[in-house]
C-alpha cells in the first residue's frame, strides 16, 4: 500500500511507556527502520518519563534526544527547523486519571497548551506542504466518556469525556482536527483503549498490581472492581500508530482497541495467580492481599472500541493475545526490580503516599 514516507521524525514523550515502544517499533521494525533518516526525542522527563525507558534503542546513531517541554514554543520552533522535521507523532502528556483528579493544573498546561504549541508551530513551518508533512496526535478511548453494559466507541461517537484528564485529551483532539479543517494541517488522530505491557508507571492498574503482588502490599480496587477495560499490548499500539503515520487520511481519526474486555476485578484476580505462579507461591497468596478501597471520582463504567475502521483503512491487526501476553508481562515487571527502583521517584512515592494513604504493607502488619 503506497503511503506517506516519514524522513525526519520527532517523537514527543518518547520516554514515557507508549512512546518508548513507538520508538523502538520506528527504529527495530524493517517497514519503518528503512524510511527514517532522523529520530528526534522530546521529552520533560516528569516524573512519568524516564532515559532508562529507552535504553538499547538509544546507541542508534539515528536517534536525538531532547530535554525539554512541549509548552516551550522556542524550543520546539528550533527542534522543527533545525532537524528538518517533516513527521510528528505526539504522544508527550499528562496521562494519569487519578492526577487530574488530584489538580488538573498541569493536565491543562501540557495536554492543551502544548498541544496546541506544537500545532502552531508545524502549521507555520509546514505551509504548502501538507502532501510532504504527517502529525499525528495520540490520544485516548476517554474522551467518548462511559458506555454501559453493550455497544462500543467509534470514531463518530459524540466527545463526552468524564475527568480533567478526558476533558483535557478530548480539548487536544478538537484542536488538532480544527488546524486541519482551518489552515489545512495534515493532522490525524488516534483513539485507544488502556495498554498494558513492559515500562508502564507502577502507578497504573497492572503493573501496580504486579509490583505490589510481587512486594506484598495491598491490592487497592476502587468500588466494587466492576468497571470494564479494553486491553491492548502496547506494542501493536505503536504498530497502528505506524500505520496511522504512514497510511492514515489528514482530518480522519482512528480507534485502536483489541476486543479484549475485562472487569476489573477479574483482571486483578488474574494477575495476583500469575505473580504466585511466577514466584512458584501458593495460590491464592496474592489474593488475599486485595482489598476495596473508596471508587474513583466519576469513574466512567466502561470503555470499548469498534477499531473496525483502523483494520479496514490501516490494515492493522493485533497481534498479542491478553491470555498469553499478560504473563509474558508480568514476567517482565517479576525480571525488572532495577528498573522498579530506577523509575520510583519521590514524586511517584508522593502521590502513592497521599492517594492510598501510608500504611504499612500486609506483610510489615504486627499479627496480634
Ligand atoms: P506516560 O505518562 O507513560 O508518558 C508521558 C510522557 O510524556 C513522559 O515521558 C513524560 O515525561 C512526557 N511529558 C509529560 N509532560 C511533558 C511536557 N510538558 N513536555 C514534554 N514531555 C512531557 O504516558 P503513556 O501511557 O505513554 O501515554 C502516551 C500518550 O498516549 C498520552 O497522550 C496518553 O494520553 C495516550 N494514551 C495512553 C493510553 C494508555 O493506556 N497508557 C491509552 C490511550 C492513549
Ligand atoms: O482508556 C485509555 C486510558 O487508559 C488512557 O487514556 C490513560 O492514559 C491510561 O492511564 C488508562 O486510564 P485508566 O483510568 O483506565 O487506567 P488506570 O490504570 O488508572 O485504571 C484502570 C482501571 O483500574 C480503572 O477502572 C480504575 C481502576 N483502578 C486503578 C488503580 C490505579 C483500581 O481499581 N485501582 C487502582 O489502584
């Protein structure tokens, strides 16, 4: 299928967990590996953003990375004239529900305005060429806020998001579609259900999950654990994002989402057997560790994605199975305690701290 060949590439929050797979995808995967000359790396490197993401991948010559905020307009201007960039795929954000829902400040500050900072600029530097330049904005399944117990999201499903977070994401999409109907941007965006697989902040459901099972803290399930998510491995995430690059249509948006739904309560279940299998633990151990904590504030139901369009105009699949798949990546968290320690900064051990309170892991509790 002919298609958009990217040259000089920037990847923004390429040191975040989705972004580093995407990285990885454009320079190990052959069909996108022959057409990038430059990769260029933006990242603030928040406390959700770490180097050590990244490691292997960047001994590759063809990689640049960049210290430094979305927010910061000379910057990017420089980062976009000086490397000839003529492809973007953006994926620097805040990303956390939980964290919006603490303070929304810094959710309105990079998902809007440095959204809209970078869509400024490659508007201006881009003029004429929309046949010769890509950007594609990644976003979130969120913005279409809760279904019920049936049906699923597609791409003309109306924007009702719940939190800060999805407010701020469904703001960005808005943006980047208006730059293409106003000033012709060849933007395109894309709309996925939760990933999971190796790099995620231990401050997200599964490796939290992983992580606490495998060091026996408690299990924290908000309500009752009935709310349903679509689970997707991040690498064929990054594998539509290529597709999306290369092969999506300016002003269209596009789901990604494997099918795979799982109440939450289930999905723990599931991963506490696995961590007691892997640590060769009786059955059963990990279990007892789960414990109902107060719900989420408007905690949206369930998310589920129609990616029928994304097959169809992308030809993309999925390749993972969430059977097969979830273990390889709880092994991969149960195999990595230095990367644990590594990305455990005092700004993620703040907000565990504050949000699920300080007590003591069930294995430290006295036993009368
Ligand atoms: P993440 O939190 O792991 O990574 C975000 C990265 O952005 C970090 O490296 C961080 O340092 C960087 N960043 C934050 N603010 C920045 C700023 N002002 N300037 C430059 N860099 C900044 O997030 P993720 O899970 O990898 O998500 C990546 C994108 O995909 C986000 O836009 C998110 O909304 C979207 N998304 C995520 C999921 C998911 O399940 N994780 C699903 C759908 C869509
Ligand atoms: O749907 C896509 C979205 O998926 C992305 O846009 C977000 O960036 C990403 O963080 C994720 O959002 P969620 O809110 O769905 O993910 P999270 O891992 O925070 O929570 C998943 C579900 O698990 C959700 O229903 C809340 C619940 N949960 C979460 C945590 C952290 C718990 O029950 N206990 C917890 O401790």
């Amino acid at each position: 299928m002919a298609g958009f060949e990217p040259r000089r590439l920037l990847v923004t929050g390429a040191a975040g967990f989705i972004g580093s797979s995407v990285v990885r995808h454009v320079l190990e995967r052959a069909e996108a590996s022959s057409t990038v000359e430059r990769l260029v790396v933006l990242d603030a490197l928040t406390y959700a953003g770490h180097r050590v993401n990244l490691s292997g991948v960047d001994r590759d010559a063809r990689l640049s990375f960049i210290e430094g905020d979305i927010c910061d307009r000379r910057l990017v201007e420089t980062i976009i004239a000086d490397h000839e960039v003529d492809a973007v795929l953006h994926l620097a954000a805040e990303s956390h529900v939980d964290r919006s829902i603490e303070s929304a400040d810094a959710f309105v500050r990079t998902n809007v305005n440095g959204t809209f900072t970078l869509l400024d600029v490659v508007r201006r530097a881009w003029e004429g060429r929309a046949a010769s330049t890509r950007f594609v904005h990644v976003s979130t399944d969120e913005v279409y806020g809760a279904l019920g117990p049936t049906g699923a999201f597609t791409e003309t499903t109306p924007y009702a998001p719940s939190s800060p977070y999805a407010a701020s994401k469904a703001s960005s999409d808005l943006l980047a579609l208006a730059y293409f109907k106003t000033y012709g941007l060849s933007a395109i965006v894309t709309n996925s259900c939760n990933n999971y697989g190796p790099r995620q902040l231990p401050e997200k459901l599964l490796p939290l999950m992983i992580t606490n099972a495998a060091e026996g803290k408690r299990l924290p399930v908000y309500g009752e654990g009935k709310q349903v998510r679509e689970w997707l491995h991040v690498d064929d995430h990054a594998a539509g994002l290529w597709l999306a690059l290369t092969r999506g249509a300016p002003g269209h948006s596009y789901n990604f989402g494997s099918g795979e739904e799982m109440a939450n309560l289930a999905l723990v279940e599931l991963v506490a057997d696995l961590v007691d299998d892997e640590l060769k633990r009786e059955r059963g151990t990990s279990r007892r560790l789960l414990e109902f904590v107060p719900d989420r504030k408007g905690h949206d139901f369930r998310y589920a994605i129609d990616a029928s369009k994304a097959r169809a105009a992308l030809g993309w699949e999925p390749e993972r199975k969430l059977a097969l798949a979830l273990a390889d990546t709880v092994r991969w968290y149960l195999a990595n305690a230095e990367w644990r320690k590594t990305v455990a900064s005092d700004e993620h051990r703040r907000f565990q701290a504050v949000h699920y309170g300080a007590r003591p892991a069930r294995s430290e509790e006295q036993t009368p």
